[in-house]
C-alpha cells in the first residue's frame, strides 16, 4: 500500500474516491468537515442532524455530495469532545480502512490525524492510521481453493498541516512497516498446523533474511540442538514425527550507532500445534492450538517490520518450534529431564510444554550478553481467566523493562498489565524428585509459569508476555491478532529513540 501526505488547503477541490472527515456527537463538527459543509452549502451538517449520531467508531459515506469534488465523504464518529483519546482516533481510522476495503475503494484521503488529540503526537496518529489500513487489506486466502477477493485499497493519504507533514510521514513509515509485520505474525498465525511446521518457520526465517539485508538467519537442526544438550526442549519434540528447529535471526542495523550496545533478545515461543501431548486437551477447540505459536509469530512479524524501518540497534530473535503429540516417545507425567542450563525439571503435566523449550532458549539467550530478554508466548489459559482478552500478561521483576514496556503497550494501543512475580510464588514449584516441578498447581497459573521461566532468566534483564489471551481470536472472527507486534516495535523504538 502506498502512503503519503497531504497539504493542500482546499479540501473541497480534492479528488479522490473518499475523503474522510470527523464527526463529534452533539453535532460538532472537526475543522475540515466544517470547511466541506461550507463548500456543500451546509448540506453535511444536515445530514449529521438527521442521522449521524456520531459515537465512536461508527462511519456514514455521503456519496457525490454537491460542491465537493471527492466520489464521496465518510463521516466518522468520534464520540464526545471532551474526552476524544488516542484510542477514540485508532478506532475511527479502522471503521474508515475497513470501509474502504468492505466498498471497494482504491484510494482515501483522511483528516483526522491533523485534529489535536490530548495523549498522543501526530506521529502517533500517523502511525495508528497506517496500521489500520494495513490491517483493512490483510485477506487469509493461503488455503481456500479460489483466491478470496483481495481489497482494492491501494492509496491511503493523510491531510495535515505544512508543519506537520515530516511527523506525519515518519508516523506513516512506522505504522506501514508494523502492519507489515502483524500481517505477516497473522499469516503464521492462520496457516493450519500441517502448513506451518518448524521447518516451515525457519523457511520463513530464512526468507525475510533473503528480503532484508540488515537480516541473517540461522537454523538449528535436531543434531545441533542436541549438540547443545537442550534437554528439556528435545523432550517436547520427541513426540512428534516432525524434525524440532532452533531459529535465530538476527538484524544488525546498516549504519552502526557510536559506542558499544548490546542487543535486545525476543523469543517466542514456537509450539506450531499442541494437543497437551499425553496430558491431551479436550477436544472442543483444539483446532485453536494451531494458535499456540504465535509467540513466535509475534517475533518473526517484529524483526520484519524493524529491518524495514532499519532500526538502529542490534535486535535477536530466537524461536524454539516443535509440535506437541502423544505418542509412544512423547514426554510421560512423573518423567525428568536436564535443561540445557543443567538444572533438572520434573514433568507432571505434559500440557505445560511451553516453558519446557523457553527455558533452553533462555540459557541460550545468555551468550548475546544482552541489554534485555523478553520472551513472548502463549502460555497458560490461567492468563486468559485473568485478563481476558484486552490484556497481554506483562511479568518482570525488572522494574526500568516493565515500566519501559508497559508504556510502549499503551502508546502502540497494544496493552499489557502488569502481574505479580514475588518470590513467595516458587515454592509452588518444588519436587521431591527434581529441581524443579514444571508446574506449581491451580492457583496462581500464570503467575508460576513466569517464575518457572525467570529460574532460567537470571543473567540479565527479562520480561516474560503471557499473550494467551491476545494472540488470537475465537468463534466467528476466528484468527489471529498480530498482536504484540505493535508493543515490541514500540519498545524498540522507545529504545533507539525514535519516537
């Protein structure tokens, strides 16, 4: 899709397909669909009294208005003045994009990131609205036997002021590269089980070092995984006929910044289908458990969109994948086995297998002498009974990465809330047998899931996102999110400064 920017100031000689403007309740109207009334002889505020109420995210096309001369104007809602937000605005561009791609329209010119929003920049608003319209044109089309129509959007332009234009600009770059990259995490997300395999995540690791040059990808076969004494993570593996893959890709910026920077580390967890293994799910919904490598979806989506953007700072991803079956040489409640940290982890449930191949990722993580680890994945059902599905589950006993992450998850609208992690927790992980159990019962899920994983985080700054309950959706929206691809990017922004 192609971005730009607009400056001109007669709004009404445009011609365009759509031209969006912005509408609060009460029939106030923003400045530029003001200047269109005018140019219509009052012919929009007419409508708006007539039947536009204007609440957030609602969207009416006026097609062919008189004394206009774009195809049509979409009036879109933004709720009450007094308390128009950020959230309010990303709302509106997204009922606008989805407009255009549900209408059919090749190519829209919106004015609502030139109106001031109280808790958020015009690179902000910029960024919101490329994301929206990337987000209009993803079409999951990989499995269907005729192609589904793809949306005809093509052209997506901002009107803003002369001294906002390089804001706006910067803000469209960074939201077309994160669309990219959440399409992409969508893609992974979405492809079934016997399509996206660990083989085929490291095809897709290699291919975006092969379209990036600051990328370089490496793969790791059963041989080298087993050559660094993964223990825990071979044993999830085993179970399945198909080969595990160790992935690490790493962007290394064109233009290296002045002084030493160690890198930040992401991983994600790569588990491209899990039936529980022995421990099995029920069998309602389990088709969803292709979902429960989205972890490394999310890292895969982010590393795209930060080698498009060429973000001035070293970032690793790594990605353990393998599936999760039963079978005669699956892992078996009461089993234990060596991390590749040394430290022994007695199984009891086979269905925690998440943390069983993170925390070999964690050790591995530690050569990178890293500024910061997080590890991203779709974890536990007890994070969803938690939060639900607004949230993603932040854990961090660092408190400078927590808050840094906490604050790019609301300026990307991407949220995270924060759960305890006090020590009291990991007695819940004891083992008469082992050094650890990989499971510390009911209570408190998610919370020693993340002190399972913090027992292999101890060399360097961690955060652990429990995404359970954001990466996908159920029922008739079935799919993924991309989400947290817009928190990552953010974070990593914040980091380079580039704000």
């Amino acid at each position: 899709m192609e971005f730009s920017t607009l400056t001109t100031a007669s709004l009404h000689t445009l011609k365009t397909p759509a031209l969006a403007v912005g509408v609060f309740q009460d029939g106030v109207l923003s400045e530029a669909a003001d200047a269109l009334d005018q140019a219509a002889s009052g012919a929009l505020r007419a409508i708006v009294k007539a039947e536009f109420d204007a609440a957030p995210g609602s969207c009416l096309p006026v097609h062919a208005p008189a004394g206009i001369a774009a195809s049509r104007v979409i009036l879109l809602g933004l709720g009450a003045q007094d308390h128009y937000k950020a959230a309010v605005h990303a709302r509106a561009q997204a009922a606008l994009a989805a407009y255009c791609a549900r209408a059919g329209v090749a190519g829209t010119v919106s004015t609502l990131a030139a109106i001031a929003c109280p808790d958020s920049s015009m690179t902000d608003r910029a960024r919101a609205a490329a994301r929206a319209a990337a987000a209009a044109a993803y079409r999951y089309d990989a499995t269907f036997s005729k192609p589904r129509p793809a949306p005809k959007l093509r052209t997506f332009a901002l009107h803003v002021g002369r001294g906002q234009a390089a804001q706006a600009r910067e803000g469209l770059r960074q939201g077309g590269a994160i669309g990219a990259g959440m399409n992409l995490a969508r893609t992974l997300g979405d492809l079934p089980p016997n399509v996206c395999t660990p083989t085929y995540l490291g095809k897709t690791a290699r291919d975006l070092a092969r379209q990036f040059k600051t990328l370089k990808a490496e793969v790791l076969d059963q041989r080298k995984i087993e050559a660094l004494k993964m223990g825990s993570f071979l044993s999830v593996a085993r179970g399945s006929a198909e080969p595990p893959a160790f992935i690490v890709l790493r962007h290394t910026p064109s233009a290296r910044p002045a002084g030493k920077h160690a890198p930040v580390v992401l991983v994600g967890k790569g588990i491209t289908f899990d039936s529980g293994g022995i421990s099995i799910k029920p069998g309602p919904a389990m088709d969803e458990m292709k979902f429960d490598m989205c972890g490394a979806a999310s890292v895969l989506g982010t590393m795209r969109a930060i080698a498009e953007l060429d973000l001035p700072h070293e970032v690793i991803g790594i990605v353990p994948s393998c599936e999760n079956l039963p079978s005669g040489t699956a892992n078996k409640p009461g089993d234990i086995v060596t991390s590749m940290s040394g430290q022994t982890i007695e199984i009891l449930n086979t269905d925690a297998e998440g943390r069983l191949i993170l925390c070999d990722a964690l050790t591995y993580a530690e050569r990178f002498k890293p500024a910061a680890v997080i590890d991203i994945a779709t974890l536990t059902g007890a994070c969803v009974i938690a939060l639900g599905h607004v949230n993603s589950g932040l854990f961090s006993q660092d408190e400078d990465l927590a808050q840094a992450l906490l604050a790019a998850g609301r300026e990307a609208l991407d949220p995270a809330w924060r759960m305890p992690l006090e020590d009291a927790y990991q007695d819940q992980l004891k083992s008469n047998f082992a050094d650890m159990a990989n499971i510390g019962g009911r209570p408190a899920g998610s919370v020693t899931a993340a002190c399972f994983l913090s027992r292999f985080a101890g060399k360097y700054p961690w955060a652990h996102l429990d995404i359970a309950g954001t990466a996908w959706n159920e029922g008739k929206d079935k799919g993924a999110t991309g989400r947290p691809v817009p928190l990552l990017v953010q974070y990593l922004l914040d980091r380079a400064g580039s704000r």
